[in-house]
C-alpha cells in the first residue's frame, strides 16, 4: 500500500511540475487551458464531483468552461471513491466544483493538491445544513440539493467560483446564473403551489436523503436506510416503518434507481402497499440520459410522484 501511495504522490506532482514549467512559458490560466483543454468547443475542462454540481457549473459556464462530473453516469457517489487518474485531472482543472459532505476523500486529496490550483469551490458554503437522523447526532446530511432554496444559493457560489477561475467571465457567469437562478425559483414556486392542498403530509423513501425538501415544505420522511443507501436497515427499523405505513395509512414506499431497490421493495410486499420513484438526483441512469433528463425536469418528477404519494388536490 506504501509503495501504492508514494507512485500517485510521485505521478501527481510530477503534472503539477509540469503544470508550473508550462505557466511560466504561456501564464497561469494559458497553462490550464492548456492541460485542462477538453477537446469540446476549445472550453477549458471543469470537474465537479457527481451530476447535481456538474448541472448547475455547467449551466452558470456556458460556453467559457465545459464540466466534467467525476462520479460516472448510473454510478452512486456516496461511497466512491477517485482513482489517482480521477485526482490528477482535479489537479489540472481551473476550478473543482464539490459538495463538501458526501466527498470522505476531499481531505486526503487536497493535501495532495498545490494551494492555489485548481480553484476550488464549495458549493455548500454558506449554507444552513440538517444534524442527526440514522447517521448519528453529529453527522451532517449532505443531501442539500434536493431544496431549490439552498441551490439559489448554491448557483451564486459556483458563479464566483467560476470568476475567480477566469476573471473576464464574471459578466457571464452573473448572467448565466440569473437564468439559472430562475429555473430553479420556478421549481420552487410549483413544489409550494403542488404541496398545499395534500391529504398527507408524510411519505416512506429508500434512503434518508430529503431533509431538505420535507423541511422546505413541510413534510415528514421516513426513511428505511441511513444518511447513505449502503446503511442496511435492522430488522427494527423496518418493523418501525412498517409500523409508520400501517398507522398512517401510506400507499406508496419510495424507491430509487441508482442502488438496488429490493429493502424498498420488500417493505412494500409486506405492507401490500405499492413503490414509486422518488430520486435523489445524486446521478442520471442511462435511460434518463437519452432522454436527456436535467435536475430541473428530475425535480418536476419527483413532485409529480409526491403529489400522488400524498393524494394531493
């Protein structure tokens, strides 16, 4: 494993070198594009770490930056983990969009990366963030895209990000988040307007990860795994779900797609209730690729499928 290590730290800076020889022969942000150029419409390559932060960069980059998402499409990003290849492409991006919560190896990847490069941007800076829950009274649920409030907020901290990569931009990243911004405000106003008149408030999902959303519109999620879908559910907490459907009368359980439903699945049989998608939107599925699917139309979704789950008028 010693021998493992010291190769990538050697593999790592040694691009990093080459990354300072190339800066002083064109200048800093030459030798990025440079090294970082990704081959589409002559865009310098930005790398956010799963599809959510890949979106909203690339909507607030347009044209000046392409973005890249390191999480692979239909892959779960909880517990991924980044090759030395994955690190090494960080390392020659002008900027690295990441959630700061999901990621468990950011800390060991940024002792490897230089101080000043790529620029990196913390999406969920500023942001009030949920404690508590199956992941323990500390544990911070990461899960913050799943409120169009906190992503308003999020938008106008990629946007600086952004301009700090490429100074003469800012005008169009400003502009572009302002269009984004009001993409994600219109979800907003139709999870408000399509959540008031429900005859339930409280709905039954595979994973714990809409805090956020129950909290921005006042529902209650009960969830049958932990903050991350690998957490398996004891024999008690399915009981207790069970016992949540049984007495509220429930007539759907949540499942998602990037992680096998069968514990969804299984809880349902049992309460003869029936499943429905509700996503997490943490990745697109190939399906939902070709039918070129967006967070935004995934939010769409995932209130068309509560609004039914919740027998709303």
């Amino acid at each position: 494993m010693g021998d493992r290590v010291t190769m990538y730290r050697h593999a790592l800076w040694t691009l990093v070198a080459i990354v300072a020889v190339v800066a002083g022969l064109v200048g800093v942000g030459g030798a990025y594009y440079v090294l970082s150029h990704s081959g589409e419409a002559g865009a310098p390559e930005v790398v956010a770490t799963f599809y959510p932060y890949q979106y909203l960069a690339s909507r607030v980059a347009g044209d000046r930056f392409s973005v890249r998402a390191l999480v692979p499409p239909g892959v779960e990003p909880h517990e991924w983990e980044p090759t030395p290849r994955d690190s090494l492409t960080i390392a020659l991006s002008p900027a690295f969009v990441y959630n700061g919560y999901v990621e468990a190896y950011l800390a060991n990847l940024f002792r490897e990366l230089p101080a000043d490069k790529p620029i990196r941007v913390n999406a969920s800076a500023g942001l009030d963030v949920i404690r508590g829950g199956e992941g323990g009274a500390s544990a911070v649920d990461p899960h913050l895209w799943l409120d169009p409030v906190r992503v308003e907020m999020t938008i106008d901290t990629i946007a600086a990000g952004l301009s700090k990569a490429d100074p003469s931009g800012r005008a169009t990243f400003e502009a572009n988040a302002a269009a984004l911004r009001q993409d994600v405000e219109r979800i907003h106003t139709m999870f408000v307007n399509g959540l008031q008149t429900c005859s339930r408030r409280i709905f039954i999902t595979q994973h714990e990860a809409f805090a956020y959303l129950a909290q921005r519109y006042n529902l209650t999620q009960y969830a049958i795994q932990g903050l991350s879908p690998d957490q398996e559910p004891t024999p008690t907490k399915m009981q207790e779900i069970l016992n949540v459907i049984n007495q509220t009368g429930s007539k759907y359980v949540f499942f998602e797609e990037l992680v096998s439903p069968a514990v969804a699945r299984t809880l349902a049989n049992e309460a003869h209730v029936q499943t429905m998608v509700l996503s997490p939107i943490e990745g697109l599925t190939s399906e939902e690729q070709q039918n070129g699917d967006t967070y935004l139309t995934l939010m769409e979704r995932n209130l068309q499928n509560l609004r039914t789950a919740l027998e709303c008028s």
